[in-house]
C-alpha cells in the first residue's frame, strides 16, 4: 500500500475502519499491539495509530514512535495498547507527515486478542478453498516477517467458512497463532472473457486439462443443429473429450469443478 499527500496534505492518513469491517469492534477493552513494516521517502514521516471512540463521544488516540530512516523499510511498532470499552468506532491508522511526499506501508498486522476469524480474499471468496496451513517456524523476531516463509505445518481439519452476505470469513475453531502466518490453497475462477479475443490466466499444466474440457462444451454445443447423420459422431466425440478431461482431473488433485478455475495461494 503506498501512502502519499498533496501539497496541502501533511499529517494526511488512509485508514482501515470498522464501518466496513464491524468485527474490529472486538477489540473493545482489550490489550492490542499495532505494526507494519514502512518505507518513507523522508526520514521519520511515517506513523501508525488506533483511533477509537466510544459511545459517550471520548475519543482515544494512540501513536508510534518508532524512528524509521529515509528509502529503507522498518517495522513500526505500536506496542500493548489497552484500548477503550464501549466502542462505536476502532480505526487503524498509516500516516504520513511531510506534504506532497509518500509512504509505503506493507504487511500491517494487529496482534494480542484471540482472534479466530479472518477475512478471506476475493480469490478464496469466488473460489474454493482447498487447504489452510500455519507457518510452524521462521528466523526473524517475529516468524511472520520472514521474507520467504518455508515450513508450514500440515493442513488444519477444523476450518469453516462464515458468510455475512458481504464478506466471507476463516473461522479457526482453536488456534494460537503467535505471529505466524496462514496459508491458503486452492482454486478461483478464471477471468471472465467477453469476446473472441480476449485472453485467461491459466498454469502451462493445466492447459491440457482446460482444452479438454473445451473441446467437450464445444462438440456438446454443435450436437443439436448438425444433422441425424452427424449426430453420432458428434456425441462420441464429446464423450470422448469428456473421459479425458476426467482422466486428467486426478493426476492434478482436483475433483470435478462447476467450471475450469485457476490455482491461487496466500
């Protein structure tokens, strides 16, 4: 997330609120530690806050101190936060001070509540979610900076998925996380083509198996308005496009999808 002001705009911030996100409204009364990682193009202009207020109009403003040199990332820390109770309104914070300069924020996190619900992406909302893994060791002070996170422990069996009618959501039943990171496998839709020309994202080894699928729609699609003559052949032609798209499905560990997908991983 890059982070920039006008010329008018110092002390200027973009925010994550719970207007759109009302589960930050947990946080109430409870003890929070705020971080994310900033790369300022000027030395000391970036800061994180939470912002808070309660029902009764107070209002509470936390703020980091962490000093952060120009054109290098550091990880800004806004440590053991005893937040308000009553909460009618929680935001997080990424602020830049100087105006007409930028900011880029990368890898926030709010850590310290017990918390088992987790907003999916888009791609794991469209799609279907095959596996979730937690990140089971790592080198840097907190195992979830690693910058190519490698030992992931084995898919968890305890998963559900929460629909509130606007955003699906990971619920773990149980599980501390400690500053570890959750992986998701699984499949998306492909984009949506409108004409002749346009063009999929798609593995080079799952070519095979979306050709296949194809021919299938198409020698089904020609069946109706060929002649009886023609019919047959048409039908053994689909069938056999069919047996082969069934023959590949196994050999990727996928069962039969509603329609082709592409892989993504979180």
């Amino acid at each position: 997330m890059k982070a920039t002001t006008g010329a008018g705009g110092a002390g200027k911030y973009v925010y994550i609120t719970s207007s759109v996100y009302p589960e930050l409204l947990d946080l109430a009364g409870q003890t929070v530690s705020f971080y994310c990682w900033a790369l300022p193009e000027v030395a000391d202009d970036s800061t994180i806050e939470i912002y808070t207020r309660q029902a009764d109009t107070t209002a509470q403003t936390l703020t980091s101190t962490t000093s952060c040199p120009a054109s290098e990332f550091t990880l800004i820390k806004l440590e053991d936060q005893k937040l308000n109770n009553d909460l009618v309104s929680v935001q997080f914070r990424f602020k830049v001070a100087t105006a007409s300069k930028y900011v880029y924020f990368d890898h926030a996190r709010a850590v310290g509540y017990n918390q088992l619900e987790y907003l999916l992406p888009t791609d794991v909302s469209n799609g279907r979610l095959a596996s979730v893994q937690v990140q089971s060791r790592g080198y840097a002070d907190f195992t979830c900076d690693d910058l190519v996170p490698r030992d992931w422990g084995s898919a968890l069996k305890d998963t559900v998925i929460k629909d509130d009618g606007t955003n699906k959501f990971l619920q773990l039943s149980h599980y501390e996380l400690q500053n570890r990171l959750i992986r998701l496998i699984g499949y998306a839709p492909l984009s949506t083509v409108s004409a002749y020309t346009d063009t999929i994202e798609i593995d080079s080894y799952r070519l095979n198996l979306f050709i296949a699928y194809a021919k299938y729609k198409f020698y089904q699609a020609v069946e109706g308005p060929v002649s009886s003559n023609d019919i047959g052949r048409y039908e053994l032609q689909s069938a056999k496009a069919y047996a082969e798209y069934q023959r590949l499905l196994p050999s990727m560990g996928m069962t039969v999808p509603k329609t082709p997908r592409r892989m993504w991983t979180y």
